[in-house]
C-alpha cells in the first residue's frame, strides 16, 4: 500500500471523526464514490488537482460537483479541505490508506492470491478459510492470474507470503544445481 505522510494523517483524521459519531463506513465510501468520480487522469481530477487553474475557478467546480452529490456535509467539507490546502491530488492515496484503517477496525485482512489458471469458486473459499484460520481475522481475498507462475499459487496476506508456485519450485531447484556443480 503506497501511503505518505500526508495521506495517512488525513485519512486518520476523517476516521477519528467518523468513530464519532460513528459514521466512519458511510465517510469511507462516500470518499470512495467522490475518488472514483474523480479518477486519476479524468477531467474532474484535472480541474481539482491542477494549480495551473486559479483556486476560485477550482473551488467552483467542486461546489458544482458537490451541490448534485448526495454526500454528507462532513465529507463535502473535508474534501473542500483538501482543495484548499492542495491536497486534493492525494485522494486516491487517502481513500486507500482510509480503506486500510476501516479493515483494522473491523478484523479484516486483505489477501491477494495468484494463481497460474483460474481457480473455482470452492478453491478460493478453502484459501480463504485456511487464512481466516490462520490469521483469526476476516479475509477479503483477491484473486489475479500470472500465467509466468506456470502452475501453482502465490498468496500474500500483509507482509507474508506463502509461495508454492511452479516457478519458485523451478529456480529454487536451479539454484541447488547449480550449487551442487560448484562443490
């Protein structure tokens, strides 16, 4: 997870006043809605994060956008925050580093599983499983395809991972010959 400083310290600031009055889920995906409307590289995102545009005419665009928005006036005065202190090109950072602290709240660890081929849906559920038991957390995996790993798994869960692919087989195998010439 890339996270600055910066980032982290609004995201906890967001939290700490969604712990509140306990509405840190809704500010969390509100942030998530506003950040996927204004998506790296898209107009809106230009328009806001830009200082080549004046601040006003910036501002303005934001009080557009949020005056058809249904978010609650926390978040709207958070992200005019952002705006006014140029920040606003830190979202996708916040919204990530914010996701992460909504998971430790809620004992869930997030897993990414590699898999040379498609897994079924019962493989990832005894993954996961095995993780939940392993961790005694909550487990929201995400699957991706590597055909490079030729068969077998990769599975990352925080700063562990557990490689039981082909291709690690392969070069640790490699490695033991080679070792083995030399000796």
């Amino acid at each position: 997870m890339r996270s600055t400083k910066i980032s982290r310290r609004y995201a906890k600031a967001l939290m700490s006043l969604g712990r509140e009055d306990g509405s840190y889920r809704r500010y969390g995906e509100e942030l998530k809605e506003f950040s996927s409307l204004a998506g790296p590289g898209g107009e809106l995102s230009k328009a806001l994060a830009f200082r080549l545009y004046p601040l006003e005419e910036r501002r303005a665009v934001l009080e557009a956008v949020l005056e058809k928005s249904g978010l609650s006036d926390l978040v709207k005065n958070f992200l005019r925050l952002l705006l006014k202190k140029e920040r606003m090109a830190a979202l996708p950072e916040i919204v990530d580093y914010y996701d992460h602290l909504c998971d430790e709240i809620s004992n869930v660890i997030r897993a990414s599983i590699t898999t040379a081929r498609p897994l079924g849906e019962d493989a990832v559920k005894r993954i996961v499983a095995a993780l939940k038991r392993m961790t005694s957390k909550d487990v929201k995996a995400e699957v991706v395809q590597d055909a490079s790993l030729v068969g077998g798994l990769v599975v990352r869960v925080g700063d562990l991972v557990l490689d039981g692919s082909v291709k690690t087989q392969l070069a640790g195998l490699t490695e033991s010959l080679k070792r083995s010439e030399y000796s």
